[in-house]
C-alpha cells in the first residue's frame, strides 16, 4: 500500500516561501501523475497543481506564476515551492496520486501553511 508523507509548512510572512515535499513509498509513483491539494478552513479540498509523469505540469489559477510544482522519481518524491504567498494561501496541503483525474489514494496527514503577518 502506498503511504503519502507530506512535510514543509509552516508560518510564514504574506511575500514569503516555503517548499513542501511529498515522499511516496511504493513503486507506482513513477509511473503516475501526482498532485498537490489544498484545503482551508470551512472550505472545500482543492486541486493546487499536477505534475504527469513525463514532467508537464497544471496549475489552478490562483496560484499560477507563484507555484511550481517538480518531482524527483529517483526519490519518490514530489515538491511544491511557493513563493509570494498570500493569506488565502493559508490551509492544510496534501498530494496524492491521480488517476483519471482523480485523487486514488488515501489522504495523508497533510501540511499545515498559514500565510500571516
């Protein structure tokens, strides 16, 4: 079963950064689009940004010129770097494997990002 690990939040200033990683144990990683997935308070879960396999990323649009999403399948390993963050930033980060488009596995515990000053 593979296990999703995310890490990397924290508190930070609005203009500020962080790198989130997410480590993936299992062999399908590398073979498989991987997503990262917000969720703030009162809200509901959304897609921030994919990655496919071959390295072509998405981006939602609220985030798109600040966020970049990479991977390193050497490390199972997908990592988000967020620069000019904003408060509505400010939420519980996951990633997850995506299949057909869809979050396929289970959530893991999340980062928590809170975006103050």
């Amino acid at each position: 079963q593979v296990q999703l690990v995310e890490s990397g939040g924290g508190l930070v200033q609005p203009g500020g950064s962080l790198r989130l990683s997410c480590a993936a144990s299992g062999s399908i990683f590398s073979s498989n689009t991987m997503g990262w997935y917000r969720q703030a308070p009162g809200k509901q879960r959304e897609l921030v940004a994919t990655i496919t396999r071959g390295g072509s990323t998405n981006y939602a649009d609220s985030v798109k010129g600040r966020f970049t999403i990479s991977r390193d399948n050497a490390k199972n390993t997908v990592y988000l770097q967020m620069n000019s963050l904003k408060s509505e930033d400010t939420a519980v980060y996951y990633c997850n494997l995506l299949v057909l488009g869809l979050p396929h596995l289970g959530w893991g515990q999340g980062t928590q990002v809170t975006v103050s000053s």
